[in-house]
C-alpha cells in the first residue's frame, strides 16, 4: 500500500475497515513451512546448529489454501486441488466464482457494502496492498505448526490440522487486526512507502 493510498484512508474508522473483506491464498508444505524465518548470527556461528534449519526435499507436497475474513468472521479454509499454478483464469474459476463472490454478498448483505482486498499474487495483481492483514494469520497458523507440530509428514494430516488451525482463530484475535490498522497505515506514512514491521 503507497503513501498516498494511506494518508487517503488514514481518517477511516472501525467501522470503516470491519467492511473490508481480505482475502488471500498461503501454501503451506510437508517440507517447510511457505514463509522461511530469517536468521542472524555472528560470523563465527555461521554453522552453529542454533542457525541452521533442516531441508527436507524427498516426498515433499504442497497445499494452497484461500481464506478471507471480514469483521469478526471467517470464511471456510478452501483448499485448491493438485499443483495448480493460480493466474487470473484459475483464480476466477477456482476462488473468485465459487467462493470470494457469495461471501461479498453475504457481507454487503451485512454491512451494507465492503471493499476486497487481496495481495498482489498474479491471479488478482490489480491491487497489491502491503498490509493485508489476512497475511497475519497465515504466520499465526505457521508459527502454531512450528512450535506444537512441528513438521507434519502426511499431506492429509497437514489439511486437517491447517483447517482445525484456521477453524480455532477467535474472533478477538480479527478484531484486534482491524484496529490496528490506523497504526499500520502511519507506519507506512512514517516510512515514506517503504519497507515496515509489517
């Protein structure tokens, strides 16, 4: 999200921004998790096993999962079959038809209206913001695989731990996302549209 699209939405509210329906996809893996941690040592602990992560290549599988939110509800986690590459035809067919579109109308339905928004993945690169706050709950869903599952082997146990996962977010934990992004959009303003905590 640039400056100017910030200092356009800094005076929204609450009210304002429990319209928003955000929406994205995550791939989550047997092997590894989709978002690699970063890592600083010093020099002489290049190859401390504190620094060091394990790559598991062999039988590696992969699942992308679609979720969005909106207010204080989620959507179902949808899992999109096989290795399918996500560009603007599959996303129609896959996401934006069966899924996306209901749930805008069952939100507009609630609130009156809501605006959509996405990340910059090539099936919906039209909008790019940097601070879809869905992306938070995907890091809440690794780091919870991380620290009380660890790797899971199994592709199906994978799916049915990241639904129980996705299922037990509260409510409390949307809400506190959503006011938070006042601070979110200053933050960017602060940094004159570059890089931030978030």
């Amino acid at each position: 999200m640039s400056k100017a699209v910030c200092q356009q939405r800094l005076h929204w509210t609450y009210e304002d921004w429990k319209r928003v329906v955000w929406t994205d996809e995550s791939t989550f893996s047997t092997a590894e998790f989709g978002h690699r941690p970063w890592v600083t040592w010093k020099a002489d602990e290049e190859y401390h096993p504190d620094c060091i992560d394990e790559v598991w290549e062999s039988g590696q599988e992969s699942r992308m999962v679609w979720g969005a939110f909106c207010g204080t509800t989620k959507s179902d986690l949808v899992f999109i079959p096989g290795k399918v590459k996500v560009d603007a035809v599959t996303y129609v067919e896959t996401i934006m038809e069966p899924y996306l579109v209901p749930l805008w109308h069952m939100y507009c339905e609630e609130y009156g209206w809501t605006n959509v928004i996405e990340n910059g993945a090539p099936g919906h690169k039209a909008q790019s913001p940097d601070l879809n706050l869905i992306e938070a709950l995907w890091m809440n869903i690794e780091t919870e695989l991380g620290e009380t599952w660890g790797r899971i082997s199994d592709i199906s146990i994978l799916q049915e731990t990241l639904s129980r996962l996705w299922e037990a977010i509260p409510a409390e934990r949307l809400d506190s996302l959503i006011r938070s992004m006042p601070e979110r959009l200053q933050v960017v303003i602060n940094a004159e549209g570059g890089a931030t905590c978030y």
